[in-house]
C-alpha cells in the first residue's frame, strides 16, 4: 500500500471518529467520588491527583453587572459549549469555545466569569487554541478565519497575521521572536515572526516519512527549543530541532499502551515528559523524553474522567492558586490542564507532584 492510500485510509478513520465524535450523544456523565483521585492508583505511589473541574459560569458567580457586560461588549450570554484549547495566565484561566466562537474566562483571584469574542476585524469565526505570550499577548488560531488573531492582555484586537491563502492554523507555540504555527492543511509547521508575522520559514510536508507530517494540529516547545508536533493522521508525536530538523518519533497507531488513535493535545514539562491526549481513548498518555512509556490518567472509567479530550497545557506559575485542592501532604510541582469536549467537566486541572513519605524511583528515561 502506497503513502497516499495509507494517507487516505487514515484520513478515512479520522473523519469517522470525527463524524461520530460529533453525532453521537454526549457520553453520560460520570458519578462524583467522595475521596481524592491520584494517577497511579495504589499501591503505587501518586504522581498526579485531580484537583479541580471547571463547567461554566456556575462555577462561581461573576461579579460584574449584566449592564456593564452588555455596554463593554465582550460577554455574549450563554455558557461553554464546545471547548477545546485552553491557556492560564497571571491568575487566569483561558478556554476556546469552538462552537459558540468565544474566549471563556475564569478570573482565579477575582472568581469572576466572563467571556470575549471579538469585536469588529477582531470577530472570531472558529476559534480552536490560544498561547499566551509573556507581555500577556494572546494568539488566537482561527481555523474559519486562516489566520491568528492578537489580543492585548485586555483583550482589545491587535490584529491577524496571515490570509486565506497562506495557512489553516490550528495551534501556536512561542520562542523567543518566534511563532510556530500548525498548518493543518498544508502539512507543515509554519515559523513567523511574532511581531510583524512575516514568514521566515516552513518545514514538513505531507507524507509520513521523517520530517514529513499529516495534518499537523498541536505543538510545544520542549525545555531545549525542540519542536514537537501532534499528527492526527500519522498517528503519531513528531520531534524537530528548532530548526525544523527531525529528530524522533513517539508512539504510532495502535490500542495499546504507547500508541494512538487520534493524538491531539501535547505538552512538555521541565523534564522533558510528553503529555498527549487522545480523543479516541480519551485518556493522556505520558513519555519520558527517550519515548518510554510513562503512564496514563484521566481514562473515562475512572471518575472524574475525561471525554474526548483535546489541548493539554503545562503550568508553573500558578500553582499557588491550586494547593488548597491537594491534598494533605501532597506537594504540588506544576499543573496539567487537560480540556474535554464533551461533559459538563470542560476543563480539568490536575497537579503533579509528590506524597509525603512515599518512596519514589529517581527519574530514569529523561533526555
């Protein structure tokens, strides 16, 4: 069998899992447990406990009148819908509300809800990731658009870069002066410079050969500057130097431990673990930096459990505002937001860290 046919066949379990994905009912909703959930399960020593589910403006009440929020613009009524990226940033908890066309915002310090769209050139149409950059920038992919939308930090619209001709971005990572976009449809990660969004340069192409990708959708950036990339029909995590020189491949299609079906979200911690969700077995998988096989959590059988999860972001600089949920004992090092696109759980965070007293390994597998 040819690339091409290999491509096609693959393209074809895709857009079943995606067709059914969005036409069968929602998966019921899972009941609430009374204790703590830590990944692994004992006797094993706990590495990752699930700390805290948001699901909309219910979560807490914002404070905001509903004349100020009509006047400003920027909080159409409703509340999540389809959630797929997700970002947190000086105390803020960002979702992209795909099917509505919005931001979500959970204000953490505040505990205040609010959400933007857009107002004028700045209108989303089909939103799916956003990445925050220090100066508190967002980048918006915008798959209906072709472009990426800019927001400064108060959400006023900076502006696009690119135009229909030039990319289907689905997701962005920062790097210094740079942006590396997915380009969905064209196979290829795209590098712009994030102030003006001139191209500087591409690598890839379809195929699925090194250094060559099938639809390109999520990306990091790993603690030395390599690139990794998620391809939903390659089946597979995809290493690059900065460069856009192939380094290594992690996982293929398969069901069993290691392996994907439908690979979406990626992120990289400061040890160079590799977290990926997949949609189709609705977990996320973690490997060390050598490819090693690490461990699972959040599958749809233990509670609460993912459904069909989608972006998956790391974070350290907000940690502080999750220790209340761990715990006792239990020292958080950084967050895992995983978000789901079914369930009323929109966004899980989890937290990794260390149970007091426990005996843990040293770190072996990490490059």
């Amino acid at each position: 069998m040819n690339w091409l046919s290999k491509v096609g066949f693959r393209c074809l379990l895709a857009a079943v899992l995606v067709y059914l994905s969005g036409c069968a009912a929602p998966p019921p909703v899972l009941p609430v447990v009374s204790g703590p959930v830590f990944y692994p399960s004992e006797p094993q020593a706990p590495r990752i406990q699930h700390l805290v589910t948001f699901s909309g403006p219910g979560d807490f009440e914002s404070k905001r009148s509903a004349f100020s929020q009509f006047i400003s613009g920027d909080e159409p009524q409703g509340g999540m819908v389809q959630i797929y990226g997700v970002a947190i940033d000086d105390g803020k908890l960002y979702a992209v509300d795909s099917k509505a066309a919005r931001i979500v915002v959970f204000d953490l310090v505040k505990r205040e809800f609010s959400m933007f769209s857009g107002v004028g050139g700045g209108q989303m149409r089909l939103p799916v990731n956003i990445t925050i950059d220090a100066d508190g920038t967002k980048y918006v992919t915008d798959t209906g658009r072709k472009q990426i939308l800019r927001y400064a930090r108060d959400n006023k619209y900076l502006g696009a870069f690119g135009g229909t001709d030039h990319f289907k971005p689905v997701d962005v990572a920062i790097s210094g002066d740079k942006l590396y976009v997915t380009d969905i449809e064209h196979h290829q990660v795209k590098v712009l410079d994030k102030r003006t969004g001139e191209l500087l340069s591409a690598f890839g192409g379809p195929g699925n050969k090194e250094g060559e990708m099938a639809h390109p959708t999520n990306i990091a950036i790993g603690p030395n500057g390599d690139i990794f990339v998620a391809e939903t029909t390659n089946f597979r995590i995809q290493r690059f130097t900065a460069d856009g020189r192939h380094v290594r491949f992690y996982g293929e299609v398969g069901d069993s431990p290691g392996k994907f079906a439908r690979p979406k979200g990626i992120a990289i911690d400061h040890n160079e673990r590799i977290y990926v969700s997949d949609a189709a077995f609705q977990n996320v998988q973690i490997f060390s930096g050598i490819g090693q096989i690490l461990m699972p959590f959040g599958q749809p059988d233990n509670s609460p459990g993912l459904s069909l999860p989608a972006a998956v972001k790391i974070d350290y600089d907000n940690v502080g505002l999750f220790k209340r949920y761990a715990e006792p004992g239990f020292s958080l090092e950084y967050l895992i937001l995983v978000t789901s696109q079914y369930q009323p759980n929109k966004i899980d965070v989890f937290g990794f860290g260390r149970m007091a007293g426990r005996d843990y390994a040293p770190e072996t597998g990490v490059k």
